[in-house]
C-alpha cells in the first residue's frame, strides 16, 4: 500500500490489505497497525522543510523562484542538482508544493540541468503542480536536523577565482543561507585554501569575511613575509558562525594562517626538519562580538580579496572554499 494511503488519524487508516491482516485478525492487531500507519503518514508530513525561494546567487536575479512547467515539472534558476551544483535537489528528496488547491507532498524523481536552470519533476501523493505555484520546499536531512554536519555549498576549482592586474575588491565565495537554516545554536564553518604570489616589494593583501551585509573580519593590509619571493604562498583561513541560543545573535571567530616567502611546493614553511624560516608568519585571529543578524531570513555570506597593486607579479588564486553546517 502507497504511503499516500495511509492516513494521519489511527482510526482512518485500513488494516486489511496484508497477507497477516484480515476482518477476523484480533481488535489489538488491528490497532497497532493503524497505529503504525498513523506514524509513518504523519512522519512524511512532519519534517523540517526548507524553501530556496529568494535565495541569493551568482546570475539569481532577484532571487530563487520556482516556475511552474506542468502537473508533475517545475523549474528554479541555476544549477542546483548534487551532481554539479548546490546539492539542493536529489532525486528520492521528499518535497511538498503550495499550489491554489493548498499544499501537496510527494518525492523528486528526476533532477536536469540546461540553460542556466534546474528542472525538477515529482511524483505526488495526491494532486498535482498548477499555475498557482508559489513555492517547492525540500525535506531537511533528519540526521542533520537531530544533531550533525552536513558539507552546505561549496566553490572549488583551478582556480575557482583568480584575482590578478587589479587593484578592486573581488569576491572569491558567496552563498545565501536560507531563513531558519541555523535555528537558535546551529553553526557554520567556512574553511578557504588558497595562495599568493608576492613579487612586489611593500605588497599586500586584504581578506575581507562578510555576513548579513556586516564585514565582520577584516585582515586590512597584511604582510606574510619580509620580503618579496617569486615562490607561492599559502593562505589558509577558518572561520565560524554560531547563533548564541537566538536566532538573532551570533559570535564570529576566525583564524589565518599564512605561509612564507620560502615556502617550496610540498614543503612547510622553509625546509622540512629544519624548524621555524627566518620569515615565519604565526597564524592571527579575530572575532566579532554583539553581531545581531536575523537568521530568520536569508543572509549572504561573502570573502573578497583585495590586492594593493594590479601589476601582473602579484595575484591571490582562491583554489576552494565551502561552508559546513552544525545544528
């Protein structure tokens, strides 16, 4: 029996249907499969849902919005599918739709991207998709929902953002981070790993870590090393979000660390074994205390990158950042 048979009321639902159920089976059998048929259509129902609409993105004009296609397909702007995007749709996710008929549940069965949007097509307990579509909301993951992790969006590549001949503020990372998605004590961590070539005498580098519209994190003008080197430097940088127990108040903590100017492909620092280079950078930390977000909406959370010359000898190459939440 299909689970949209099952019905939320013990009562309702009918025992029968089963090669050990039958009209003669004891009134206690009865029950407790009514019992259990109760449970399992009000768990299908009763999930934390998740809304992409509004959310903010690279080429998401105006924010994510669900275009109805037909009775069982619907389409959001950009690539959203686990194979090469947000990791948003999967085929098997339990959704539920709000069309004019009010709210319909069913599952992802197909998940295609093409044009610059994501196509997704349902199978529906009861009913269907309609002109009158205002939202599709997405089943949160009940491991994740009960305590855990899960990788949240990530912007990786080789580079995925390269910042060279230019002196502007760049963005190397942005994702939006949906409405209610931290709760009142989830956490995000963002973790970024990239390098810098410093070929320029007096050169900087500025790093900047922005959420809800704030810079919470600001390296300004820093210097890694003492002098200029042709040879790559590694920056690694950490940083964490947490909701103090309220929805709108949050501590941000972070931490960078920074290479040097001896650093040799596949070494730490100078020569492995012979301790710390004459130029060692000691990682620095920062926080941000009193930040009041409301994580009830969506928030953009943002790194720029910032060189203090656009000659060709120095450039900062962002090869990843991704964001992890805990809740």
């Amino acid at each position: 029996m299909p689970i949209n048979a099952y019905q939320i009321t013990n009562s309702a639902n009918d025992p029968q249907g089963t090669s050990f159920m039958d009209a003669t089976s004891p009134s206690y059998l009865v029950t407790e499969l009514q019992d259990i048929k109760a449970t399992i259509r009000n768990l299908s129902l009763n999930l934390p849902w998740q809304t992409l609409a509004g959310l903010l993105g690279p080429g998401w004009t105006g924010g994510l919005v669900w275009t109805f296609l037909g009775q069982t397909s619907a389409s959001i702007q950009g690539d959203q599918s686990v194979a090469t995007g947000t990791k948003y749709l999967k085929v098997g996710q339990r959704v539920r739709a709000f069309v004019t008929a009010g709210t319909i549940y069913g599952f992802v069965t197909g998940v295609a991207v093409s044009g610059g949007n994501t196509t997704a097509t349902f199978s529906w307990d009861v009913g269907s998709l309609d002109s009158g579509l205002s939202d599709v909301q997405l089943a949160g993951d009940p491991a994740a929902a009960s305590g855990g992790f899960n990788v949240y969006t990530t912007n990786l590549g080789n580079p995925a953002v390269d910042v060279i001949s230019t002196t502007n503020e760049t963005t190397i990372y942005t994702t939006s981070i949906p409405g209610n998605t931290l709760g009142a004590t989830g956490i995000l961590r963002v973790t970024m790993v990239g390098d810098w070539l410093d070929n320029l005498a007096l050169s900087t580098l500025r790093l900047r870590f922005k959420f809800g519209g704030t810079t919470v994190l600001d390296t300004q003008g820093m210097r890694p090393s003492l002098t200029h080197a042709t040879n790559r430097i590694p920056v690694v940088g950490h940083w964490l979000i947490m909701n103090l127990g309220n929805t709108g108040q949050q501590y941000i903590s972070g931490e960078l660390s920074i290479g040097t100017n001896q650093n040799a492909n596949g070494l730490f620092g100078g020569a492995i074994g012979m301790g710390l280079p004459a130029n060692f950078s000691p990682p620095v930390v920062g926080e941000y205390v009193g930040l009041a977000v409301d994580t009830t909406q969506a928030q953009t959370l943002a790194i720029t990158a910032q060189l203090s010359s656009a000659a060709g000898t120095t450039e900062y190459k962002s090869y990843g950042v991704f964001t992890e939440l805990f809740v």
